[in-house]
C-alpha cells in the first residue's frame, strides 16, 4: 500500500507543477478546465499520500487547493454563461 501511496503523491505532484509551468509559460489559461483539472486531480493524488503518511497539514492545503479549482471552475461556467446569453 505504501508503495502505491507513493506513487499516487509522486504523480499528484508532477500534475501540480506541469499545471503550474504550463500557466506560468501561458500555454493554459488560468480559468481554463485543464489547469483547473490538473489542479484537481494532482491536488487529490497529494492528499492521499499526505493522509496516508500522517501529513495532516499538507493534507488539508491539498484539500483546499482542491476547493479553490472547484470555486474557479464554478465561477468561469458562470462567466461563460452569462457571457453567452
């Protein structure tokens, strides 16, 4: 198990920092459903191994990362929508 937690963080964490340099060099936009997903998804992956490691506090920063990719997505649909009708 510990093996798979491992890997789990180790991808979670690639996700994040692609997420991150692929904005920084403008090649995704920061509203955008990949960022926002790459986000989501390396930010749940880090939370697993966090939690199963006893890493609380990092644990919660990658649920609230988590939150934060949900509120952003939320709020570009909305933009979108409206920006529509």
């Amino acid at each position: 198990m510990e093996t798979t937690a491992d890997l789990l963080g180790w991808m979670g964490a690639v996700l994040l920092l692609s997420a991150y340099g692929l904005l920084s060099f403008r090649k995704l936009a920061a509203q955008g459903f990949v960022y926002q997903g790459m986000n989501m998804a390396g930010s749940s992956l880090l939370a697993v191994n966090t939690g199963y490691h006893g890493a609380f506090p990092s644990t919660a920063v990658n649920v609230v990362w988590i939150f934060i990719a949900i509120a952003a997505l939320i709020n570009a649909n909305r933009k979108t929508a409206t920006a529509s009708n």
